[in-house]
C-alpha cells in the first residue's frame, strides 16, 4: 500500500483536530487558549481590527465581528466543533433591558449549520442574588437583583434552551469574582492604596472567588465532561467575607488594612456598583466542579492565589 494512501474513513490529522472557538477571548479566554493551544485548533470572535495581530501572535486565529451587529457572524455558522462565550451582555439594555442580545445573536448563527458538539457559557454568580450568608448550590433557583444578573439569567435560559432544542451538551459557569496577581485589576491592591472602605464585620457579606487560571482549566473541562444543561458553580474553597479578604489582601502586601464601615453610612462613601456586591450575601458550594469536571484547583484559597 503506498505511504500516503488513506483508508476510507481515516481523515488527515488536520481535519480530525478539535476546533474551538472563544466568543469573548479576554483576559480568561487567552488563559484558555494556552491551556487548549497543544491539542485544539483556536479560533476567536474580535470586534476590534486592531487586536487581530495579537491574537494571531498567541496562536489563536482571529475572527472580525461583533454581536453587536449580527450580520457580521455569519461565517461562525457551523465552523467550530466546541465553543465558548464569556462575552458580557451589554452595560445597558433598552426597552427589553433584561434580555442578552448578544447571546441570542450568537445562538442564531451556531444554529443554521452543524452545531457544535458542547458549548459553555460563562455566567455570574450574581443570578443567586442575595442569599443572607447561605451555603448556595446549584439546584437553588435563581433570583437575580441588578440588571446585569438579570441579563445572566436571560442568556443562560438562552443557553440552555438550545442546547435542548439541539442537542448541544451546553455548560454553565457560574462565576465569581476573578482575580490573579498578573490579571488587569485582578488583585485588591489598587483598591488598598486608595484606601476605599469596606464594611464593619457585624454588616460584612460573604464573597467568593475563582483564581483566572483555575477558572480556565474549569473552562477547558466543561468543554469536553460538562454535562448537557447543566451548572456550575466555578468558585474555589474559600469561605470569607469581603472585608476580611482585603485585611488578608493587605497583610500580604504589607500595606494598611482598610477602613470599615457601617452599612448605614456606606452609601455616602463608596460607589453604586461596589455598594451592589455589598448588598449580596452567598457561599458557593463547588462540589460539582470537583466531581463531574475533575477539576482540582491550583488556588483552593485566595491566600494561596494572591501569595502566588
């Protein structure tokens, strides 16, 4: 048989590669693509011409569009056999303000050709709302308070949608806060030096938190073990509130821990979007992350993450 002779059914390597495309290919999504880069073709969705040549650069092959103007995603119909949206809806909505339109624009292409064979979609563990300090899973309904969750929970009954409709093994992340010591703004240390307020202990909220490299790896697992239409929360096993996550943040920096203050007099003292993630209370249970995924966190604690 001559060397380069193909047997029926046996494909060149090129076309069997796994082609995986990032709608949204950030900070997390470049982790992502590191992570995925040895075994799977990249590909990502940029509505800026200029980051192209980065893209490029990383190994990831650049897509021009923007959910913003749907006509411009009709080459993604059909192109990749797993994909990932950690695109945020907008900041704002106008007259149907809870709904995502991005997602929806999205959803329509991947559905005129071949769909995918997974699809995750990274959401905020803001759809839980506030939940007084309980211990939250996943099975807990969703009660989101602010617009943005509200646009969350839109785009996942979206998402999950679809993936009944079609058969798409679509995964849900819930998200926490992200941070990592090399990540844009990704540490509380900008916060310290300002000297910005955190609530006394008597007023604290519980806070959770995903180091951005685990949050990738949770990604890249979802991609491949998420179940069909399922979620999870991607937190890691910290159980701490806000502000005893700045005075541990500022121990670690060797710089002043920051004042407190009472919930009372907060509202003249910090801004409208810090106030709404004070006002909400929950620990994320990530027990599922650990058991269907496998994944094994490199950071469990915020004070192995920010030490690192």
């Amino acid at each position: 048989m001559p060397a380069n002779h193909n047997p029926i059914g046996a494909r060149p390597a090129r076309f069997r590669r796994e082609r995986v495309l990032i709608v949204g290919c950030g900070d997390v999504g470049q982790r992502l693509a590191r992570v995925l880069a040895p075994h799977t073709r990249l590909l990502a969705l940029t509505s800026t011409p200029q980051r192209v040549g980065t893209l490029r650069a990383r190994g990831i092959t650049p897509l021009v569009g923007d959910l913003d103007r749907p006509a411009t995603l009709g080459r993604l119909a059909g192109l990749a056999t797993r994909v990932v949206h950690l695109a945020p809806p907008p900041g704002e909505g106008g007259p149907a303000w809870w709904r995502d339109p991005r997602t929806l624009a999205l959803l329509r292409v991947l559905r005129r050709r071949s769909p995918p064979r997974s699809l995750v979609y990274g959401s905020t563990s803001g759809v839980y709302g506030d939940c007084g300090g309980a211990w939250v899973a996943e099975t807990r309904p969703p009660a989101p308070a602010t617009p943005r969750a509200q646009r969350r929970a839109h785009a996942e009954a979206a998402v999950r949608h679809y993936g009944r409709a079609t058969g798409v093994r679509a995964a849900i992340l819930r998200i926490p806060g992200i941070y990592a010591p090399d990540r844009a703004g990704g540490t509380p240390r900008e916060r310290l030096l300002r000297g910005t307020p955190v609530l006394q202990a008597e007023d604290d909220v519980y806070t959770n938190h995903i180091h951005a490299d685990d949050l990738a790896r949770a990604v890249a697992a979802a991609l491949w073990r998420g179940q069909s239409q399922r979620v999870y929360n991607a937190s890691d096993d910290t159980e701490l509130r806000m502000g005893d996550y700045f005075d541990l943040a500022a121990d670690l920096y060797g710089l002043p821990r920051p004042p407190r203050v009472a919930r009372g007099t907060a509202h003249d003292e910090l801004p409208l979007m810090l106030l709404s993630f004070m006002s909400e209370s929950r620990r994320l249970l990530n027990g599922r992350l650990k058991r269907e995924l496998g994944l094994r966190l490199r950071y469990p604690t915020v004070a192995q993450g920010l030490r690192a």
